[in-house]
C-alpha cells in the first residue's frame, strides 16, 4: 500500500494563522480505480485565497491548495505514468484523483503541463498557471486599458499584482505599484518595467499620487483593500474602472469587528466609476487562452517572474505564513 501525508485544517485560525493550527496526518491509499490517477506532489501553492476561505471551511479538513504532481500510476489512457499534471487537490504529497471529477474550486479538471519552453513546471503554479490568468482576465476584462492611461497596482511584488503591472506595460500604460518594502520597490521598477513604485508602509500616499499621476488615475487593481484603496479610488479620473481581486489588508482581521467601508459614493457618482469584483473561475473555458498568451509573452522577453521557494512538503504551514506577512517576491511555492 502507497502511505501518503496530508495536512489537516485543525483549527480555525485566529487573527495570523499558525503552524499549530495545522496537523499533519499519514494514511494508507487504497488501490486505483479505471479512470483515476495516483500523483506525488513536486510543487505546491501558497496563495493569499486561502486566509480568507478557510473561515467558511470545517475543521478536520484537509488544507486546499494547487499542486503540479507527477503521474506514478495511472487507469487513464489520457493521463500517462511520469507526466506533470496541476489539479487543485490540497496540502497532499500523494493523491488518487479521478481526472473526470470537478472539485468544489470551479477550476478547470486536472490538465497536463504544455511545453514551457524551458521555463520551469513550477510557473504552472505562478504566472502560468492561476495567479497569472487572475492577473490576466481580471486586469484586462474588467478594466480594459487603453494605450496612454495611467494604472495602479496594490500588492504589486505578489503573484498577481506583479504581472498586472506588466500586462499593463505591454498595453502601453503609466503603471504606478504599491508594495510593502523598499526591496520590492526596487524590483517593480528596476526588473519589471513599473514607471514608479512605493513602500505604502513609508510613504505619504495621497502625496505620492499627486506627484505620480498629477493627471489622475484610470485603472486601479485592488489586491489589498483598506484605506489605501480609499485614496486611490477618490484620486481617480471620469470613467475609472477598478477591478477588485482581493482584500489582503482585513485577512486576518476579526471579521465581527471589521470597520466601516469609508465613504465612496461621491467618488463613484461624481466621477462614474465602475468597480467589479471577480474570480478567476469565471474564465475557466478560456484557461488555456490565458497560459498560452502568457507564455508567448514570457518568450518574447515582455514578462518577468520571480519565486519565492520554500524547500520540504512539513514546512507548508511556515510558507503560508511567511507568505501572508509579505516575505515572498513574487510567486510563493514550496517544492515538496
């Protein structure tokens, strides 16, 4: 019998999670079925996503997450023995999937890796793979920029934020990044083509704005919420769209002692701004649009990435954490 481990949402977390509120658990697999496949884990995700839905999830659970798995049995003709293939199947190190089967993500079924030219599997993960095409429908669907417009980026250094900022650049737009350190300041601008970027935790943001977009601001990608999206959203010009990704700035806050929404009505009526939130799975039947364009820009030397790797499938909790206090650049993965 394959013995496999898995990481069990022990308790619900309280303001920060922490290592103990994960327990990590071994099991027997049992034999495979026709049409299901067993996969050993070689990367795994760490997203902002799962602070914020694991309050709806019960304890006892295994801990959701993506993976890019290796194929080492297999009842499926469509999935061969030694292939890498991505599926949404949790904090396991080893699982017996039907291929066939839609989980409770919305995310497409497991998908072979396509050839990425010599970039590394773990991308599937990154800038090609969910956070990418989050980055990728949410900016241009939602906001859809034209050449010339100004934009700005909050979580820019993350997963997502950094490859808005960029598609933006491509699209021929002044991009404005936020981020948390003078490090990933230095990054937005110096390796990935932001026209600024700002420490939010040391600058003054409604100065820096002024001075930054003296002309307004047109497109706005909200990862973080909270105050700093107030002001950007009030120096906003006519016609601002704002797409909505995330709120990281309230994850690990108490969610019955969440402050007032400050007041933006007059903002949106007297500019007629148009704010949307979405997911990513509302782009599921164009997910291979989405990698695919990426990829072609990634080759074309018009996208950049950067990841942030923690080494051994025990530490997953200590790289959610180290991730949700802003200590990755880029693309958070453990590899198992």
């Amino acid at each position: 019998m394959v013995k496999a481990r898995r990481f069990i949402f022990a308790k619900h977390f309280v303001g920060e999670p922490k290592e103990d509120d994960f327990r990590l658990a071994e099991e027997e697999l049992r034999p495979l079925k026709d049409g299901e496949i067993l996969v050993e884990a070689v990367w795994l995700s760490v997203d902002p996503y799962m602070r914020a839905y694991t309050v709806k999830r019960p304890v006892g659970t295994t801990m959701f997450g993506s993976q890019v798995a290796r194929i080492v049995d297999s009842r499926s003709k469509a999935y061969p023995v030694g292939k890498l293939v991505v599926g949404h199947w949790g904090w396991l190190d080893k699982s017996i999937v039907d291929v066939e089967k839609q989980d409770f993500t919305g995310l497409p079924k497991p998908y072979i890796i396509p050839d990425f030219q010599g970039h590394p599997e773990s991308l599937a993960l990154g800038i090609l793979g969910m956070p990418g095409n989050t980055a990728y429908f949410g900016f241009l669907e939602i906001c859809r920029p034209r050449a010339g417009e100004v934009v700005v980026v909050t979580g820019a250094a993350g997963a997502v934020g950094s490859v808005v900022g960029q598609i933006a650049k491509i699209k021929g737009c002044k991009v404005i990044g936020f981020a948390g350190s003078d490090e990933k300041v230095k990054w937005l601008t110096s390796e990935l083509g932001f026209d600024n970027a700002f420490n939010y935790k040391t600058e003054d943001i409604a100065g820096v704005l002024k001075t930054a977009a003296p002309n307004g601001v047109d497109c706005y990608f909200d990862n973080v919420g909270g105050k700093i999206s107030s002001i950007i959203i009030n120096h906003m010009n006519e016609f601002g769209r704002i797409s909505v990704c995330g709120s990281i700035s309230s994850y690990n806050a108490d969610v019955s002692k969440m402050p007032e929404a400050t007041i933006l009505q007059p903002a949106f009526a007297s500019k007629q701004l148009k704010m949307e939130g979405f997911l990513v799975t509302r782009w599921s039947d164009r997910w291979m649009e989405g990698i695919n364009q990426l990829l072609k820009w990634i080759v074309e030397g018009k996208l950049k990435y950067h990841e942030t790797v923690t080494e051994g499938f025990q530490n997953m909790p200590k790289a959610l954490i180290k991730m949700l206090r802003g200590q990755n650049v880029g693309k958070a993965v453990v590899r198992a």
